[in-house]
C-alpha cells in the first residue's frame, strides 16, 4: 500500500494540536508530522517541555486535607436535615 | 473493568438508591466516600480552605435535596461533579455581585471573605495546615505564584484545566460534568494552557 508523504507543519498549527492532545496517544498521520515537527523546532518543544512543567505542578501540588472541624460540621448538618 | 470495581458500583448504586429512600445512614457513607474528593476539587478551583469548605457543605446540601433527581443515567460521581462545579460557578457570581457593590479595588485572593461561623467564630480558626518552618516558606512562596496565576484564569477555563489536567479526567467525562461539547472542553483547555504557561514562565526559567 503506498503512504502519502508526511506534510509540513506549522508552528501554530502544532502549538493547538499539542494543547488539544497533550496526553493521548495517537498515532495519526498528522500526528507523527507533528512528533517530527517538535524534534526540529526548539521553540515549539520548549512550549512543550513548559507545558508539562506547568501541569506538573499543579499536579503535584497538596492539597490540605479536611479540617477535622469542618468535617464534623457537615456531619452535624446532615444528620439534623 | 475488574470484579472490585464492578462490586464498588453495585455497592455504590445500592447506597445511592437506600439514601433516595431517605436511608440516613446510607447518606452519610455516601458523604463519607466523597466528602475528600469534593474539598480537593473546591480547593484546587477556589485556592482557599474556607471557601473549599463553604463549597463543601453547599455541595452535600445541593446532593440532599437534589437525590431524588439522580437517574443513575450517568455515574453517580459525575452527578456529583456537577453539583460542585456549579456550586463553584455560582460562587463565583456571587462574589463578582458582592466586590462590585462594595469595592472595586479587592481582587480574590486566597485570603479574602473571611467568614464566620453561626457561633461568631471565624472559620480560618478551625482550618490549620502543619508545615515546617521551612517548607512553610517554600510551599508558601510557590503556592503564592500558582494561586495568582491560576486565580487570573475564567472560571469555565480553570474548571476545565482543573478536570482534565490536575484530576486526570477524560475530556469526554469533562463535558459531561461541565455540559458543554468536548470540542468546547478541548478549546477552554488549549486557552489555559497556554494561559497559565505564559503567566509562570519566568518562574520556570529562574
């Protein structure tokens, strides 16, 4: 079966598809352009990288847990409803 | 889907239908199961523990009263989901009313609203996170930059990168729990991304 050649990608156009897609898995044509695209352009995989910096931190970030207090109060408040 | 998780559900349909029955105790495991979920989702939106709590309370007094509405159509925990959103959205709103009519010089901040309990005690006594000295400087001084920037995000993009990006869920699952298309979930993700990498590059570059 004959594949068509992988077209050119602009900058813009793998800054959306990269957002949009961040973490899934495809393999798609344009997909794969876009893989290439990212191994040649500094600026676009420095987005990347700062990308996933940014979720990363998020991410990792703790979240205090419930206050013991609070948690009673809700208890309280259902039990009376 | 593995044989815990599919008695996980069962259990879970069952609970849910006891508590639409008026099961009180079956309305409080249901609190219990969900009550950790629903604080770090208010906390991660709103950046403040009062607020996170107030949000809280709302949501399992919107679930109450709403029980009855739940069709077992969709997971129990997306229904929920979208009480909290929603809870998230209207508090929102309702803050933007209270600043315009009082100031229009207090930005939100984590520290705003402090509230008071019925009893006149301020609610920030009852919520206390224990650190180090010095993690306490570190935590505080990187929590600072996320809050701003993360604060600085639309509601309706912020819940989304919070949904897809901080918990993990599916972009379908999100539009679903927000009630908008998945291209709508896809676009508001692609704008706080971009938004939010903007607003920390220095941070990410010292």
């Amino acid at each position: 079966m004959k594949t068509k050649p992988v077209n050119k990608v602009r900058c813009t156009e793998v800054a959306k598809y990269v957002c949009e897609n961040l973490d899934e898995q495809l393999n798609s044509r344009k997909c794969r352009a876009i893989k290439k695209h990212l191994l040649t352009c500094p600026k676009c995989s420095k987005d990347l990288i700062d990308m996933k910096k940014v979720i990363s931190l998020y991410r990792k970030e703790l979240v205090p847990h419930i206050p013991k207090a609070i948690q009673k109060r809700l208890l309280a408040s259902i039990s009376h409803k | 889907m593995t044989k815990e998780q599919t008695q996980d559900i069962d259990n879970e349909s069952e609970l849910v239908h006891k508590a639409q029955k008026g099961d009180q105790r079956a309305f409080s495991l249901l609190v219990k199961k969900y009550e950790s979920t629903v604080y770090s989702f208010a906390y991660k939106v709103c950046r403040n523990e009062e607020k996170a709590a107030e949000t809280l309370q709302d949501t399992f007094v919107n679930v109450y009263r709403k029980l009855d509405q739940f069709d077992g159509k969709a997971k129990f925990s997306t229904w929920l989901y979208q009480i909290v959103t929603n809870n998230c959205l209207m508090k929102r709103r309702r803050n933007k009313i209270e600043r315009s009519s009082v100031s229009i010089e207090s930005p939100e901040s984590p520290q705003e609203d402090s509230a008071l309990q019925g009893d006149g005690t301020p609610l920030q006594a009852l919520l206390s996170v224990k650190h180090t000295p010095q993690d306490e400087v570190v935590n505080t001084e990187l929590r600072e930059i996320l809050d701003n920037a993360i604060l600085k995000l639309p509601m309706e993009q912020r819940l989304v990168f919070i949904l897809r990006d901080v918990e993990g869920h599916s972009s379908e699952e999100a539009a679903k729990i927000l009630k908008v298309s998945v291209t709508a979930v896809k676009s508001r993700l692609r704008r706080a991304r971009v938004f939010l990498r903007e607003q920390l590059q220095e941070y990410m570059e010292v």
